[in-house]
C-alpha cells in the first residue's frame, strides 16, 4: 500500500514500506496533499474531502476543509461561510472522481 512522508523540510514523498521495513520511494511533491493525492491514486482509490468547524476563526465560526488520513485531520483551506466550505469540498470531491 502507498503511502508518503515528510522526508525533508518542505519534501513528502510517497512510496511503501516491505515487511521489513524498507522505504520504496515513488514520487516527490512540494505538499503533503500532492504526496496523498498521488498515494490515494496508486491505490486505487478516491480521497474524500470533508469541512470542519471550530470557533477559533477571526469573524467566529471557521469552516476548514480538509480530508482524512489515517484518523488523523489533515486541513487544506479556511472558509468563513459555511456554504463556501461546502462548495469547495464538493468541488474536490468531484475533481478527484474524475
């Protein structure tokens, strides 16, 4: 299975691990939403992106889209409208089905 990593300051790089540990670069990307999608492709699947909401924004309510990897929220873009986040995340989600 594919996945990436930070390799260097401001490098991911995707690739998989042997059963022994050894790392097996793919690809190299200057974000670590470059390294995933690359991942999520050469697995054969399809990311999905979702929005968050926090009370931590400037203007109150911030909605922050972003997407999962392996339990763990990986932000893309603030929003200060609801409708904005859902309109961006519905857009990801169809350009990643293409």
């Amino acid at each position: 299975m594919y996945t990436y990593i930070n390799s260097e300051p401001g490098l991911w790089t995707t690739g998989f691990r042997k059963p022994d540990g050894k790392w097996y670069p793919e690809s190299d990307h200057s974000s670590p939403h470059d390294a995933h999608m690359r991942a999520t492709h050469l697995n054969g699947e399809a990311s999905t992106y979702v929005y968050i909401t926090s009370e931590t924004g400037p203007y109150g309510w911030l909605w922050t889209v972003g997407y999962y990897v392996g339990g763990r929220f990986c932000p893309m873009s603030d929003h200060r409208t609801e409708a904005e986040a859902a309109q961006e995340t519905a857009r990801l989600n169809r350009e990643d089905d293409a």
